[in-house]
C-alpha cells in the first residue's frame, strides 16, 4: 500500500473517530508510574546486579535509557 493512500486512510479514520466517540473528559483522571516494590528510580536495584566494578555501576547509571508503556482504560456510559 502506497504512504499516500496509508495517510489517506488513517486521516478518515481518524476523523470519523472524532465524530463518532463520545467525549470524556479527563480532568480528573491521574496516573503515577513507580518501580516495583516502591524502589527509587535512581536505586542501582536489579540496574547493576552482579556488578562489582564501582566505574562500570557509574557508567550504567548515567546510561539514558527509554520506556514505553502501554495505558489500557475500559469506561461506559450509564
């Protein structure tokens, strides 16, 4: 499928989403994001396990990293 007609596509859909769902409103909603077990996210926790050089544990720690999540929210109307 050509990028034209995938662009196409997914701007239909997109506005036919915006006409046809409801509107929630969301100024209440609130999420935190914590590692397990309550640890600190700069703990060296399972980062560094079985890391004995104190250099290598500081080079891992100021290693960017990235993470992706996934929010899965369920609602209905009544």
């Amino acid at each position: 499928m050509s990028k034209a007609v995938a662009d196409r596509c997914l701007a239909e859909l997109g506005d036919e989403l915006d006409v046809n769902l409801p509107i929630l409103d969301l100024s209440s909603f609130g999420a935190t994001i914590n590692r397990i077990n309550g640890v600190a996210w700069d703990s060296e926790h399972e980062v560094c396990d079985n890391v004995a050089n104190a250099d290598t544990r500081s080079k891992i720690m100021d290693t960017q990293r990235r993470m992706s999540a996934v929010v899965e929210m369920s609602y209905s109307f009544m």
